[in-house]
C-alpha cells in the first residue's frame, strides 16, 4: 500500500511539473504573440505618422514654390504698367509701320510667355494640395492657358487680315485677360499663404 501511494504521489509531482512547464510555455508563447503584434502596429503607426510628415512636408514645399512663381507673375502684371502698354500700342495698331502711308500696317506683335513652369512641373502631385488650396491655383492656370489660346489667335494670319478696329477690341480684351490673371494670381497666393500659416479663417476669393 505504501508503495502505491508513492508511485502516486510521484506521478501527481510529475504532473503537476508538466503541467507548470506547460503553462510557462504557453505564457511565454502568448507573451510574444502580443509582443509581435504590439511590434507591429507601433511600426506600423510610426509609418503611417512619418509618411504623412513627409506628405506635409512635399505639400509645402509646393506650395512655396507656387507662391513664388505665381508672385513672379503678378509683378510683372503690374496694372499700371499694362494700361500704359495697352495705350500705346492701341494708337499705334492700324498705323503705317513707315512714314510712308503706303507702307504695311502696324499689327502687335504679341510674345510667347510661360509663366507656370513650376505649376506644370508639379501637376501630377496636385493631391498633395488642400482642396482649399487647388480651387484658386487651378483657376488661376487656367487663365494663364486661356491667355495663352487668345494670344495664339492674334499671331495668326486671320488677326493680321482683320480691320485695325476688331485688333484693337482683341488687343483691349487681351489686356483684360491679363488684369483677370492678375486677381486670379493674388487670389491663389492668398491662399496658399493661409494654407502654410494655417491660422484664422480663410481669406475671401472672388
């Protein structure tokens, strides 16, 4: 009987060790499951933070540049400047080129200019802008290619062959084109400092 018990009470020990063991493993098993997993997601969370840091960072770096592409272009639309080219070239359209009244008339001779280089160069990471802020940018583009299209006509053949008065209500309506620009160009700059200061509300754009 004694023996018996012995046996027993060996056997109870034994199991009781394996069943510690057992547990331990299966603690130490869970413990690094969540390890793992807690691993994982700060990982993934410092991803996700450092990606937007970057996104933040690209966005306004754009926008910088924009704003001072876009300033560039507005200097050089100074309204003054504009109407007192206008004046000029509007007396002269339709006037001899030479004293001699035989001679050709005169027909402005419009320049090709660029003036969203940088804009053009950035279009395909315009969702890293702010909807607030691709409104006035795009419209302000936009113009700058309408601007573009009408001075394209008044090179052709068609705006030479026409009377003197329609090339100046062409000549008139490309100025205004340009005084648009101009609004359009303080609008998005407007913006686009809002968006880099992000602080108090957002300035009114017409």
């Amino acid at each position: 009987m004694e023996g018996s018990e012995a046996a027993t009470d060996v056997l109870v020990a034994a199991l009781a060790a394996f069943e510690g063991r057992a547990l331990a493993t299966l603690i130490a098993a869970i413990l690094t499951a969540v390890g793992g997993i807690l691993l994982w997601f700060l990982n993934r969370r410092y991803e996700r933070v450092e990606a937007a840091r970057l996104r933040d960072e690209r966005s306004a770096d754009m926008q910088r540049a924009l704003a001072a592409e876009i300033r560039t272009h507005i200097h050089q639309l100074d309204p003054e400047g504009l109407e007192e080219a206008a004046a000029w070239m509007l007396q002269r359209i339709g006037q001899p080129e030479t004293p001699d009244e035989g001679g050709a008339r005169f027909v402005p001779l419009i320049p090709r200019e660029r003036h969203d280089t940088i804009f053009q160069a950035m279009v395909a990471d315009i969702a890293l802008l702010t909807a607030d802020v691709i409104g006035p940018v795009v419209r302000y583009d936009s113009q700058l290619h309408t601007i573009a299209d009408f001075a394209d006509d008044m090179r052709g053949a068609r705006f030479t062959a026409i009377a003197p008065e329609r090339q100046r209500q062409m000549y008139r309506h490309f100025i205004e084109l340009k005084h648009t620009a101009r609004r359009f160009g303080e609008d998005a700059v407007a913006i686009l400092d809002w968006s880099l200061r992000r602080g108090g509300a957002p300035p009114r754009v017409q």
